[in-house]
C-alpha cells in the first residue's frame, strides 16, 4: 500500500487519462469520471465501476440526460497498489477496463482481449 493525498491521486489519473489513446477516449461523449474514495458497499475490492447504458445498448441518447459516470476508488487502488509505477499500471487499466464497458465491451470479450 501507497500514501498518497487526494489532489494528487486525481492529477495523476488525470495524466493517465490524458496519456490514452484519442480513438479511446474520442468517443466519450456526456461521460464524467469521478473519483472517489471507497465504492458504495466500502469494499476494496472494487477498484472502477461504470455507471451508465453502454452504447451498444441504447436506443438513442437526447439532450438533457444526465452524463453516464465512471467512478475510480481511491482507497482500494492504493492498497493494492506497490509503488507509484504500479499505481499508474492499475489506474490505466481501470480506466480503460471501464471504458471499455461504456463502449459494450463485457469483460469475458476484455479478459479475451488482455485488458483485464
């Protein structure tokens, strides 16, 4: 486990964030990716969850609907995590895992592919 305080846990998900690729990231349309310490049940289990209608699972998307959500967990990703670098590691890989899920990806279809 790793110390880190909050504002800099969220500049460096924003430096991973930024570091992914444009045609991942292009597409995020109306999506708002929140951090927060402990996911609801306060598990540290939980490292992303993705809160929303996967495009291939909706009909049409209008004006006005709130934005879908991407929540990173703070807390479990720092006792997961071994040093900063692997902080890094785990963070892109929640946030492409959830990503992923906003794009219809389950993750049978991201373990197959290698992303989780």
């Amino acid at each position: 486990m790793i110390d880190m305080d909050a504002d800099t846990f969220e500049a460096l998900v924003g430096e991973v964030f930024d570091a992914l690729p444009d045609n991942m990231v292009d597409g995020l349309v109306n999506v708002a990716i929140m951090i927060e310490d402990l996911p609801e049940d306060g598990s540290l289990d939980l490292l992303g969850l993705y809160h929303g209608v996967a495009l291939t699972d909706r009909d049409q998307y209008g004006f006005g609907e709130l934005p879908d959500m991407i929540s990173i967990y703070r807390d479990p990703l720092l006792a997961l995590a071994e040093d900063v670098n692997h902080l890094r590691e785990q963070i892109h890989v929640t946030l492409v895992h959830e990503i992923a899920h906003f794009y219809g990806i389950d993750d049978d279809e991201l373990h197959a592919l290698g992303w989780a």
